[in-house]
C-alpha cells in the first residue's frame, strides 16, 4: 500500500501508547484519567490522515442541512452542539463475515480504513461521537480520542459474532465520546437490553453531560438492535426495554442527578442503528413515546414529515 498503509508520526505516538487490554470502570468513568497526556493537533493529525490516503478518492463533500426556519447557532450564550452517528462497520465482519461482494478488498483493510474513519471524524469534530460496530476501541479509538480532547466510553456485545472471526480483534460493540472542552460527566450507564425480560446481545450506553458554556443538562444514547429481517419482534421489545430505561434515567424522580432535570425531564438525544424501517413496530415506539422523540431524517426532509428511502446501502449475496 505505499504510504497509506504505514503509521505516521501523531497517530503512531498514541497507537504505540499502551492500550488497555481490559475495561476499567474506574477509567471509563474518571474523565480526568489522561490529562497528563499531550494533546494531539486535530489539524495536523488530519493533514496525516490525508497524506496516508492521497492515492484514494477523494473524500465527498458533505454540506450541512438544517431543520427550515434553523440556521447553526453561535450565540455564545446558545452554542450549538454538533453530534456524529456513525456504524463504521466492525472490521472483523468486514473482512471475514460480511460479504461485501462489490466491495473493493482494498477498501476494507484496517490499514486504511483507520485513516479513512478519523478523517471523517476530524473533519467535522463533534462534540459527541457516537459509534456502532466498534472492534478497535481500546487499540485505536481509545487512545486517539483521548488525546484529541475526548472522553470515551465502551460497551461490548456479550456475543459480538466477531469473535467467531479467525484474528478478530476482539468483541464489537457500541462507543460514546464526549469533548471534554465542552461537557462534564454527571452519570453513565451501560445496558444490556432486555427482551420479554430475557437479556439479549444488544447494548447501550447512555450518558448525562452538562455543558460547561451554559450550565445546561443533556442526556445521550447510543445503541445497536438486532439486524436482519425476521427479527421485528425482538427489535421492538429491545427498542421498549431502552425506552423504559431512558424514561427512568431522564425522570425527575428517577436519577440520583435528577435536581438537574427541568419540568418533563432533560434533553434526550438518542443515536444509533436502529435497523428499522419506519413502517417498523420499533421506531412507531420511539415516535409516540412519551419522551417527546423526533427522527432527524423526517425534520429534515422538505416537507418535515419524511423518511428518506434508505439511510445505508450494501449489496451481499442474495
């Protein structure tokens, strides 16, 4: 692969940090753990990142859309938050269980897909990151956000299909950064969601962030239902179980934090790949619970009512 494939210098000092093999509690929930480390330029890291893919296709340009009537907000006193959703595809599944027939074999290697993940990232740096199918958390994401200034938290599938991948790097599963710069951590919890009250292979992570510009509380999820057709059943009673769960974690009664929580609860922003259609029973959950959910598909579509026709596209073996 020529340059594309070799380490440079920002992203080689913290992939040669020492990753953590193991989840530590107490590091996932202390945000002040790598304060001693230095601080990596997001400018230069990018520049890299571009330089490693210079043979490739160039990355497409994406222009922000907003809701009618909304423009980004700048007022210092109402700054605008910025939140990327992303299922960047576990590599393991990718190069051994996926299928992608049409996919060029090139573009699945970690060794450039990596740099093709963090250009997307810092090209547009959110505040809040949230990421499915994550099999390269503590090796790559962990320590690589850390030093770009972000607070990282994982949860693994109990049964992430790809440890049934020869070489898998582990378990995939569902990760939430948060700038540092702009939130303090007030609570975490991870779950494993419930179906018919049995537990099933599908996680989530949910967080309480207050922002440090204005004081203001926010609650944000992340999570991954089950895939494929033939499984509605199941990805409603999990989309249920996390509604239950976010009721009673937003609640003004059902958060040790809860003095924080306005009338009707804090804001709630819940990302994910939720491997639903619309005409699914799940997302008729989420719309007509009583936590006020919204798609951001359907707001910002030209009539506000909406769904676009597909929101991801594969092709595998029929």
């Amino acid at each position: 692969m020529g340059s594309s494939s070799r380490l440079f210098g920002t992203l080689a000092q913290s992939l040669n940090s020492a990753p953590l093999a193991q989840p530590d509690p107490y590091l996932e929930n202390n945000p002040n753990q790598h304060l001693d480390m230095a601080e990596i330029d997001p400018d230069k890291l990018l520049r890299e990142c571009e330089e490693a893919l210079q043979r490739r296709p160039a990355r497409p340009y994406r222009n922000m859309v907003y809701p009618r009537g909304m423009a980004a907000c700048r007022h210092k006193h109402s700054p605008s938050i910025r939140i990327m959703q992303w299922n960047i595809l576990a590599q393991a599944l990718g190069e051994g269980k996926d299928e992608f027939i049409l996919c060029p074999l090139d573009a699945l290697n970690w060794q450039e897909r990596k740099y093709l993940i963090l250009e997307e990232i810092l090209t547009y740096r959110p505040d809040i990151l949230c990421l499915q199918e994550v099999d390269h958390y503590y090796d790559t994401f962990q320590p690589i956000m850390s030093r770009l200034g972000y607070h990282g938290s994982f949860l693994a599938k109990p049964g992430s299909p790809c440890l049934d991948v020869e070489q898998n790097n582990g378990p995939d599963g569902c990760a939430l950064f948060y700038r540092r710069s702009r939130f303090t951590l007030q609570a975490t919890a991870h779950l494993r969601l419930l179906a018919m009250m049995l537990p099933t292979n599908q996680v989530a992570i949910v967080q309480s962030l207050k922002c440090q510009l204005t004081g203001q509380w926010l609650c944000v999820a992340v999570t991954h239902l089950k895939a494929c057709s033939g499984w509605e059943s199941l990805r409603s009673a999990q989309g249920a179980d996390l509604l239950q769960s976010l009721c009673r974690i937003t609640s003004r009664g059902g958060s040790s934090h809860s003095k924080a929580a306005v009338a009707g609860g804090v804001p709630l922003i819940v990302c994910g790949d939720f491997n639903a259609e619309p005409s699914e029973d799940v997302y008729q959950r989420f719309s007509s619970s009583p936590l006020g959910l919204n798609s951001a598909y359907k707001l910002l579509s030209s009539d506000e009512q909406t769904e676009p026709a597909y929101t991801t596209w594969k092709i595998r073996p029929s």
